[in-house]
C-alpha cells in the first residue's frame, strides 16, 4: 500500500499575494497623497496670491509637453519594433549562438515589446517636459521688426523659433537613432539581418526599415546643417559674436553644401529600400564625411590664415561693425549721450557756485558701513535686524528731493535663543516693525545719521501720515512661515513691539489682512502640516478659522514665482508708499540668441564689492531689457507687476504665455513712480559692455586702442567698484536728478593698468512724479570722455594720495589712538567745477566688542589738490582756497566728543574754527611723527625715542584740549 502526501494548501500562497497587494495600495495611495499634498499647496498658494493661472500654464504646458515627448519617442520605437519582428523570414536559419539568444528574450518578449518604447517614451517626457518653455515662446513668438544683417531675417526667428527648431530637430534625431538601433537589433534576433562567412545579408523587409529610417535621420542632419547656418549669428568667435569674413564665406557656404548633400545621401537611402543596392548610399555617407571635414574644418582655416589674417581689418570691417550696432541695439545703449569732457585740475575759490545744488545732495553716510550704527542705535531687540549695506532711495521733503538711507526694521528669529519655542517662532514673534531712514548728506555733531523715519512706535515724516502701516510681515530676513489672524473680538497674540518703561512692556497686535492661504480647516492644517513636516499645525489650539499661513516670504522669491520668466535684480529695496512698506523688484527679460550681439557673463558683470557673485539659470547672455518693474507690500505680501518696458519683444510674447498677469504704467500712482530707481543690475551689464562698445567705428574697435576698464574698488582692490546712486547735474541736464554713475580706466592686461580716469557714465534714474508717466529723461545715458589732453587720477589713485599724503597719515594715526579703527567710506566721483571731485567720509569704530562706526572726517580730491576735514562742508571751502562756493549738506555742524541731540533736517548755525592750541598741538603731532618715522628709517634710536616722546606729549595736549 502507497502514500501520498497531500497537495500544500493554496491559502497561505493567496493569503501572502492578497497582503502584498495590499501594502503595495498602501504604499501607492501614501505616496499619491504626498505627491497630491505638494501639488494643493502650490495651488493654494498661486491662489491666494492672484496668480493661479501661473500656475495652471506651467502645469498643462509640462503635461502637454510630457505626452508629447512620451508619444513622440514611445510609438515609433514600438512601431519600430514590431514592424522588424513581424516582417521576421519565418524559415531562417540561425546560429546556435542566435537560438540561445532567442531562448533567453522569447519569454520576455512581449515585456520588452511594450517595456522598451515605455522606458524610452518617459525618458523623452521628462525631457521634452524641461524644454516647454521653448516650445510656448515658439507658439506665441512676436515679430521685432528688426532684422539681421546676414540672411534679413526677423530677430524674432532667432530668439524664439531657432531655438525650438534646434530642440525639435535633437528630438527626431534621438527618436531615429533609437529606432534604428532597435530595428537592427531585432532584425538580427530573428534572423532579418545575418552576419557569417564574411557576408552580411539583410532580409528584404529589414533593408526596407533600415533604409528609411537612415534616409530620414539625415534628412534630419541636413536639416540641421542648413540651421546651423543660422546659429551662426549668435555663435562668439575670435574677436565678435557673429560670423566674419571667414564665417560669411566659408562656413556658412560650406554648411549649405552639406545641407544639399546629406540630402543626396537620404535619397540615395531611399533608393536603396526600393532596389536594394547598399553600395551608393554607403560611398556618398562617406564622401559627406570627408566633406564634412573639408568644408567645415579645411576651406575655412584657409581662408582664415591666407586671406583673413593678413588683411583683417579690411576684410572683417564690416563685420565688425555689424557686430557694434546690434550690441548697442540689445543691451540699449544704442541712445548713448557722448560728451568730450576737458576737465580742469587747477582750484578757485567761488569753482562749485554754480553746482550748488549737487553739492548740497553729496552722500556722507555710506550705507555699506553704518548698518552697524543703525544696528545699534535703532535695532532695541536682538530679535531684530537691519539689511547690510542699506539702501538708497529719495523722498520729497518739505517739497524739496532728499537722498536717503534706508533699511526696514525685519524680524529675525535665529535670535530667540532659550526662547525660540514653535509657538514663539511661528505664533507670536510674526512680523518686524517700521522702516528707519537717514538723511544721504547730514550728520549729527557725533558723527550718526541724521534719522528722518526711526523708532519704536515709528516717529518720523513718514509715520506722520494717519494711514502709514509699519508692520514688515513680508521681508528678506523673514521666517520660513508665520501662522496669524483671528476672529474680530480674539485677544491678540502676536507681538507687535516692545513697549513700556524701557521697553517692560509689549504690545500686541493681529494680523488683518490677506497674506497667506488658510489653514483654517483641518485638511489644509494636515496638507501644511504635511509640506512643513510639523505636527504642531495640526494639533495646535491656536490656529481657529480665520488662521492664516504666511510662507515664502522673501520679495525675491514672491516676484520670481508670479513671473517665473523673469531674471531679477539683485538689489531689491524698500520704499513707503501711499502709506505702505512695499519692496520694488526691477525684473529683466534676457536672451542668448540676438544675431550679431557679444555674450557677457551675467555673473561677471554684476559682482562687485557690495554683491558677492551670484548664479544665473541663463548666464552667458547677449541681451537684456528692464521690462517689469514689481512691488511685494511688506504687510500682506501682495504682488502687484507692472510692464514697464512694452517694447520689449521678449515681454511680448511672455504676455502671450501669461496673460492677464502684468498691469500697464497707467496703473502706477505718482508716489510709486516717485521711487522708482534705474535698476543697478542693468546698468552693471551696460557698463561692462561699454567699456569695449563706447566706440562707433570698425577701426577703433579692432585696434582696441581706447578700451576701458571698471576700476576696482579702492577699499578691497579684489573687486569692481560698485556704481552709486546720488542727486547730481551732469554736463549737460538742466537741473539735477537723482542718478546713478561709474566710471572707466585704461583696459589692461595683468597689473600693468594705469589708473587715470577716461570716462564717466551716468544715467538719469529719475522715473518721475506723474501717476502713469515715465519721465522722459529716464535711463538716459551720459558719457564724458575725458580728455587724454589732461590726466584725471582715477579712484586707485586718489586713494594712494590720500593713503600716502604725511599730513592725512598723522591725523588718521592720531583717530586710530587706543581701541580705535579706521574706515574708509565709498569713494564717491562728481563732476563739478569744471573737473571731476572726489569725495571718501571717513568713518571711526572701535576696534572690538560694540561697534558702531560714526564719521569723523571727510576727504576730497581735486586734481592735485587735497583737503582733510571734520565736516564736507569745510573740507570743500579748504580745498577751493577757502571758499568753494557752495555747501553741503552738513553744514552748520560742528564735530564733538560728546553726543549731541539729532539737528532737524537743514538746520544750519555758523561753523566754528579749531582754536589756536589745538592746531599748534595738531601741527606738533604731524611734526613729531615725520620725525619719528625719519629717524627709525636712519636707525638712530635716540632721535626715534626723542620723536616718539614729542608725539605721546602731543597727543595727550590734543586729548585735554577735545576735539575742537
């Protein structure tokens, strides 16, 4: 009698497939639902802010795009495919090598029929998704009515539809090379194509396949080609960016001659799919290669080196030219207003009357050094802070345009310490307070600010107005996310500022507007808490139903997702407007692509001594415009754009894209359009391009004898000297406007640079008073090209002198006695009385523990003369032989030791004179040091000893006397 054992139970195999399945829903829907959370709060974000249609685009645009790109590579690789295993010879024979290999695909082959082209279609999905911003500028591309000088066409061709037709023609041609290369990989699989005894022998329907998809791929290479002749014009060469005389006559000829072959050579492939002859397509593929090498690499060094080189200005001259108009044409600085400047270096008393008003705006407070002034003077909280450097803006006054230094009072978390709770951070300290402005051109007799706008409450001629809103909830200090708001009658929670007998006290307050999205529902407090990873915003009895979440809070970041399109400035800036802190966001549009125009380094040309180098999507670029000027108020963190350039062909079609999204200038109140500035950014990339393209001719630009240079900034000598703003008249302009300036050098390789100056550019950065009305002088650009007749020290040079000069080193020796450092200020260039004046406050700090910079003394330079005084005013009436003519903005003050109350703005009182002890005890101490350092260069210590006793005497006489 046999046994058998029974059959194992089939539910503990069902049971395992059912849990399996289960945990693999599980996991699915978990991550579908963070994938959705990320998605929704996007949504509720771009909708709260006004501008879901943003989003929308981008989202069916990437979708689009996807399905495009998946179908597009995913069916003809499948047709491909089974189009080479269904035409397979049934009855081939095959190698034993061949029947194993099909053994091993056989069970797999209906997974790889379908798993390949899917594998391959969301490859090309992803990609073709990255790229639909390029197809969306095709679509919507404008007409420029400008055209280029080589093949006439339209600029609009190059900056929209060159740059989809290149992405469109690498597409086809991938999808070609990946189904050829499926195609003979199945054909050899199955027998189609068979390799053996020195024979290759292709079945009749793979030759077909093979045959066509060759034929169309260099279709698609002539294709190419004949582009290429276009990218061409933005492709930078030796000297230019564009084609030259061996780029017009050799390659882009050369290129059309290929073109016309390699379409030869697809027909002949097409030929053979019909008769069968692999002989001619194969010959001609390798005749265009060594045609290939021929025109493209061969005939143009031959020209180059036997016709171009010796004779290149004759033959690229107007190429050359070509190349300076279309510059000027795409980084707008084709309006240039150039001025030969003869600049005088002698000085009369009476020289500046007739810059009086220029000479009443010169800044003294430099804003890249107070900010530790203001710091300590205004910040009254560690939770505090204030931007550095400040920035510059202008407010009328008294019905009189006053510079300004400006900073907001922003909240700064990192700062709580033992108290940095959640429900601190995100609850209760929520927001900054008020905006803190300093007159440009005063001090206080202490060497501080003189504030217009400052404390806490704010008090100042901003906060005068009944509707002024202090409070800074949207900033660049500001924390990740804030949750605030309340049902009318909720006691508030959010600290609003300290108050009170020392500030004992606080105040509270609740926010009032609509800032953020709602997390008033217990499913937006889980997406939330979700998308903050924070269990707190789910379980907090705090949040109620009108609890809001405020988040990306930055300015920057604000803007830049409302107009993704857009390339921002670096320098965002606060103004009060109608009432309101709003952040002002220049916005630019940019371009690779215009034919002719030279490539600058975005980065390159931005970095300078105030702003570290940044990163840039796009950064080789070769043009700009400013075409959207931005606000983001400060309180409930609205964006408003608004298109300030509506010539711009590039913000045109991004209009078309993003409709609905830009208002028009009429939409600017007056008191807006009164802060709006010329953007630094731009002016930075236009110097950079002026220092090549002031010029006008071929000549003076292959000779490169006039090139210019941006000097370094005197004080670190590492990099650029930043560009300033200030209330100037240039040669020229009828009354002065609020400006910014730089200027030029010697261009020069290695440290062999002359530092003299031969140019200076400013441009009109007045936007104007008028609701809706930009100024028509706005963004005009002014050069002096100052004479080669007459040597100007340039910055470098002028801070040498002043360095170097024995007088100037013994009374800055005497400011650096006992904990004392010494700061220079920004170097400031004006042109007044007929020459150019440099202006450099002097600021004093001590050297450790609290800093707090104040201004002590003020240099001035003209030509060769120097002066070195407490106050601007003085130092200019020394300097012009004991009466300039003119004032300045400190002028009444009279330095000292001890603090003195803050003089309103424009006070004046008479000067007074250092007494007679004072300056013999000055004059003694200059003496004593020439001597000291005299006698340590000779070695003889005793006269050392005997310099350095008078020196330490002289100082203690100037201690007991005071500063006068």
């Amino acid at each position: 009698m046999t046994t058998t054992s029974a059959p194992t139970p089939a539910t503990p195999s069902r049971t395992r497939r059912i849990v399996a399945i289960t945990l693999a829903i599980i996991v699915a829907l978990v991550v579908a639902f963070f994938i959705f959370a990320n998605l929704y709060a996007d949504w509720l974000w771009y909708n709260q802010l006004g501008y879901s249609s943003v989003l929308f685009t981008q989202w069916i645009a990437r979708v689009v795009m996807f399905v495009v790109g998946f179908l597009g590579m995913g069916v003809p690789v499948w047709l491909a495919i089974q189009l080479a295993y269904r035409l397979r010879p049934v009855y081939a024979r095959l190698s034993s090598q061949l029947d194993r290999y099909q053994e091993v695909v056989e069970p797999l082959r209906r997974l790889a029929m379908w798993g390949i082209p899917i594998f391959f279609g969301f490859f090309a999905g992803f990609a073709t998704s990255a790229q639909w911003e390029t197809t969306w500028l095709w679509f919507n591309g404008v007409q420029t009515k400008v055209t280029d000088p080589q093949f006439g066409m339209d600029t609009g061709f190059y900056m929209f539809a060159m740059p989809f037709y290149s992405a469109l023609l690498g597409f086809t041609s991938a999808v070609l090379m990946v189904c050829l290369l499926v195609t003979a990989l199945v054909s050899y699989l199955y027998g189609s194509v068979r390799i053996g005894q020195r024979e290759l022998r292709i079945s009749k329907a793979a030759r077909i396949q093979l045959a066509v998809i060759a034929g169309l791929y260099l279709l698609v290479q002539g294709a190419s080609l004949w582009l290429d002749r276009y990218k061409t014009l933005v492709e930078p060469g030796d000297r230019i960016t564009g084609p030259g005389y061996t780029g017009v006559n050799a390659i882009i000829p050369g290129q059309t001659i290929l073109a016309i072959i390699a379409v030869v050579v697809a027909i002949l492939f097409f030929v053979t799919a019909v008769i069968g002859r692999w002989r001619l397509p194969l010959i001609a593929t390798g005749l265009l290669i060594v045609s290939a090498i021929i025109l493209g690499v061969g005939y143009p060094w031959v020209v180059n080196t036997f016709q171009v080189k010796p004779n290149q200005l004759a033959l690229e001259g107007q190429f050359y030219q070509r190349n300076i108009d279309m510059t000027k044409v795409a980084y707008g600085i084709d309006g240039l207003d150039k001025t030969a400047f003869n600049a005088t270096t002698n000085v009369e008393a009476g020289q500046l009357r007739q810059d009086a008003a220029t000479t009443a705006q010169i800044r003294i407070m430099d804003p890249a050094i107070i900010s530790p002034t203001v710091r300590q003077l205004e910040q009254y909280r560690s939770y505090y802070q204030f931007k550095d450097p400040l920035d510059v803006d202008r407010y009328q006054i008294n019905g009189k345009s006053q510079d300004t230094v400006v900073s907001v009072r922003e909240l700064n978390v990192d700062q709580l310490g033992a108290a940095a709770s959640w429900q601190n951070s995100t609850l209760v300290y929520t927001h900054g307070y008020g905006l803190v402005a300093a007159a440009g051109n005063e001090r206080t007799t202490d060497g501080n600010p003189v504030f217009l706008e400052r404390g806490i409450p704010a008090t100042g001629f901003l906060s005068d107005s009944e509707k002024f809103q202090p409070r800074v909830y949207f900033g660049e200090y500001s924390a990740p996310y804030s949750i605030v708001g309340a049902p009318k009658g909720t006691d508030p929670i959010e600290l609003d500022y300290p108050s009170g007998a020392n500030g004992s006290g606080e105040t509270k307050t609740t926010f009032d507007g609509n800032g953020g999205p709602s997390v008033g529902s217990v499913f937006n407090r889980l997406i939330y808490a979700l998308k903050f990873q924070s269990e707190q915003i789910l379980f907090s009895d705090y949040l109620n139903a009108k609890s809001q979440i405020l988040y990306d809070r930055d300015p920057t970041v604000r803007v830049q997702k409302a107009a993704p399109y857009l390339e921002l400035d670096s320098d965002p800036y606060p103004s009060v407007v109608n009432g309101r802190i709003v952040w002002i966001i220049d916005g630019y549009t940019l371009s690779a692509n215009y034919p002719y125009s030279t490539t600058v380094s975005l980065q390159d040309a931005i970095t300078d001594a105030n702003n570290p180098a940044p990163r840039f999507a796009l950064d080789d670029i070769n043009y700009i415009r400013n075409s959207v000027k931005a606000t983001v108020d400060a309180y409930d963190g609205k964006v408003t754009l608004y298109a300030w350039d509506t010539k711009d062909p590039v913000l045109q079609t991004w209009q078309k894209v993003y409709p609905s999204t830009l208002k028009p200038i009429s939409d600017m109140s007056a008191d807006l359009m009164s802060h709006v500035r010329y953007p630094t950014d731009l002016f930075k990339v236009q110097r950079a391009m002026l220092g090549v393209y002031h010029v006008d001719n071929a000549q003076s630009f292959y000779q490169r004898d006039n090139a210019w240079a941006t000097p370094n900034d005197p004080q670190t000598d590492a990099r650029l000297q930043p560009p300033y703003y200030l209330t100037m008249q240039m040669p020229g302009q009828k009354v002065p406007a609020f400006s910014m300036f730089t200027t030029f050098i010697p261009s020069s390789e290695g440290n062999n640079s002359r530092n003299v100056l031969l140019g200076y550019l400013a441009v009109d950065s007045n936007a104007g008073t008028k609701a809706g009305v930009k100024s028509s002088e706005y963004g005009k650009l002014r050069m002096l090209q100052i004479s080669a007749d007459t040597t100007i020290p340039g910055p470098g040079q002028v801070q040498n002198t002043f360095n170097s000069d024995p007088v100037i080193s013994a009374q800055i020796n005497l400011l650096k006695q006992g904990q004392s450092e010494v700061l220079n200020g920004n170097l400031l260039t004006l042109p007044v009385g007929g020459g150019l004046l440099y202006v450099q406050p002097v600021f004093v700090q001590a050297s450790s523990g609290t800093q707090l910079p104040a201004l002590q003394k003020v240099l001035v330079a003209f030509g060769n003369a120097i002066a070195f005084e407490p106050t601007l005013d003085a130092a200019l009436d020394v300097l012009f032989k004991g009466d300039s003519g003119a004032t300045a903005g400190d002028t009444g003050v009279e330095p000292g030791n001890s603090p003195s109350p803050t003089p309103t703005p424009g006070q004046t009182n008479p000067p007074t004179q250092p007494s007679d002890q004072y300056q013999q005890a000055l004059n003694d101490a200059k003496q004593a040091m020439l001597d000291r350092d005299a006698a340590l260069k000779a070695g003889d210590l005793t006269k050392f000893a005997e310099a350095d006793a008078r020196l330490t005497a002289a100082v203690q006489k100037l201690i007991a006397l005071g500063t006068p």
